[in-house]
C-alpha cells in the first residue's frame, strides 16, 4: 500500500558521522543525534527533552509513569484511553521508542504526542518501555532491559499483576510489539526471543515495525546501492553501541544471518517504509526475507511516498502521520 502527501516541505533525516582531527577535544560526532569528546565525555544533541505524564487535553487519554524493574530502576510509560469502562479489556501494544540506541525516550514529546494519537484511534493501551541508552548501557543492555519489560507486562496475565490498568484493562490475547528504528531493532530481537522460547503467558498477535534498524555489510542490497556516507554512519554507530558486535552482518541487525527466521514469535507483522528513508533497501529486503523464511505468518508491507525516517514524529499532523495511525489502528484491531 503506497501513500503520498502533497506537501512540498519536508524534513528528511540524513544521518552523518563527522570525524574529528586530532588536535580537536571532540572526537566524533554521530550527527544528529550524539557527540563523542576524546576525554569520553558525551553530549547529546537531540532527544533531550521530557514532557510529563497525565491527561493529555486533545485526545483525552490518560497517562502515568512506572518502575517496570526495581534492580534497574528502567520504567515505562502507560497510556489508556479516555472512554474505557471499568473491566473493558482491550489490545495492548507494548513500544519501544527509536533514536539510534542513543538519544530519546520513553518521555520524549514527539513519542509522547505519537502515542497518545494512537490510543485515541486504535482504543487500546499501550506500555511505552524507557530502556537504558548506549553507549553508557552498550548493547545488548537495551535488548534485555526490552525483555524484562515483555515478562513484566506478562506477570499480569492472570489478573495479579502489580499493575491495576494492566490488571483489569488488557486482552493478553490481543498482545501487539512495536517501535520504529532502533525500537523496531529490539522488536525483532524480542519477537525472534520469543519465538524461541516456550512460554504459556505470552503470546504475541503481531508486531509493528516501523522504520526498523536493520542492515548489513553489502554495498548493494536487491541491485539497490547503499550511499557510502550512510554505509560508514551505520557501521560505526553500530560498533559505538555495540562494543562487543562481530559487525554489520551481526545477526541482531542483518535479517540474512538469522539462523532460522521461521521462527519469528508473532501471527503478523506490519511493516511500514518511506521512500526518503535511509534505511529503505534493507527494511524491504527484511520484508523479502521473512517471508521466504518458512515463517508461518501473514506480513503486509506499506511504504509512504516522498516521506523520509520516522516522518510522523516530525509532523505528526500530516496527513500521512494521521494515515499512519489509521493503519496501525486497523491492524492492531484485525480480528
């Protein structure tokens, strides 16, 4: 399903890396989101601002933070719609925000305003999960702060959770994950967990995977050339999260060295691209290799024209933003 907007300003993301001489206190810089100084101090360069939970006064919907791990301290965000009645139980999405493993939050205002839109139009609640950030918590820190927060969403499915909008608020039979670019990353790294592990309280109907983080070495993906200037970006960004990582063709960010992708822990996906979108090619190969992998699911592929990266948080008034809701909407409500 394609869509398009007719609006001639955008703003299209075009990450860089910017190496620094070595005469300069600073020594790289992962632009726009994170600067490296040489004596290892970090600066942040975006998705440093917070808004509070509560009310939110244009969609209706309520809001509170919780401590999700007490050792950890890592939280999250609950949203519930405004017009739920007492024991109505509805789908519940469980979202991991993008912003490169490095910046953002589950308190940002962009994924804020993003999420209460969505549980105006879906009537769902959704737990936003404030994982740590590298490259204080290198990966794969994140990737288990991720799962924890799964099995903590699923010790309420007998009704005793700690949580009471959990506890009397959720279908755990109608169980969604979602995110967008690095959140999308730890989308498909739970959802691979769990399908591997055997489990009886979670069952994952589907995922939303939008923009998601993922590559690889190859200079060409499908026949389409990779830019270099984004090549050297994702490679080293990647290796800055990741100390540990063998590379880009670490199986936790390139979809063809998965050992068995058939495996994948969900009934369906939705996966969403856009045409300006950095990442593209290999979002669409991804789509491609789940799909010959003997995975037993169903996955619908949507790509939104003249759009670049996670172009719904930037104006999330748009008209492709608020299509984008619609879809996911649907998806997430699809009986």
């Amino acid at each position: 399903m394609d869509s398009s907007s007719n609006d001639s300003q955008k703003y299209i993301l075009q990450p860089k890396v910017i190496e620094y001489d070595e005469g300069n206190e600073i020594l790289r810089e992962f632009s726009p989101f994170i600067r490296v100084y040489r004596d290892g101090k970090i600066e942040r360069l975006s998705g440093t601002e917070t808004v509070p939970a509560g009310n939110d006064p244009n969609t209706g919907v309520q809001s509170k933070d919780v401590v999700v791990t007490k050792e950890t301290n890592v939280s999250a965000r609950l949203y519930m719609p405004e017009s739920i009645k007492p024991g109505e139980k509805l789908p519940l999405l469980l979202y991991f925000h993008g912003g490169g493993f490095v910046v953002d939050s589950a308190f940002s205002p962009s994924y804020h305003m993003h999420l209460n839109q969505l549980v105006k139009q879906a009537n769902i609640v959704v737990v936003s999960v404030d994982y740590r950030l590298a490259p204080e918590h290198p990966l794969p820190i994140p990737y288990f702060d991720s799962w924890f927060a799964l099995e903590w969403v699923a010790s309420h499915s007998l009704g005793n959770g700690e949580e009471p909008w959990l506890n009397e608020h959720v279908d755990f039979g109608r169980l969604f994950i979602g995110g967008d670019s690095a959140g999308g990353n730890i989308v498909h790294n739970v959802t691979l967990t769990v399908g591997n592990e055997t489990r009886d309280d979670v069952r994952v109907r589907g995922v939303c995977l939008n923009h998601p983080m993922v590559w690889g070495s190859d200079a060409s993906v499908d026949g389409k050339a990779i830019d270099a200037e984004t090549k050297e970006f994702m490679e080293k960004l990647w290796r800055f999260t990741y100390p540990e990582t063998s590379g880009t063709d670490d199986p936790k960010l390139n979809p063809d060295k998965i050992a068995d992708f058939s495996r994948f822990g969900c009934e369906r996906v939705l996966l969403v691209s856009a045409e300006h979108d950095f990442m593209k090619e290999w979002q669409l190969h991804y789509g491609g290799v789940l799909e010959k992998s003997g995975w037993k699911g169903n996955i619908e592929m949507m790509e939104f024209e003249g759009e670049g990266h996670v172009f719904y948080l930037f104006d999330p008034a748009s008209d492709n933003a608020l299509n984008l809701l619609k879809k996911m909407a649907s998806f997430i409500n699809q009986e």
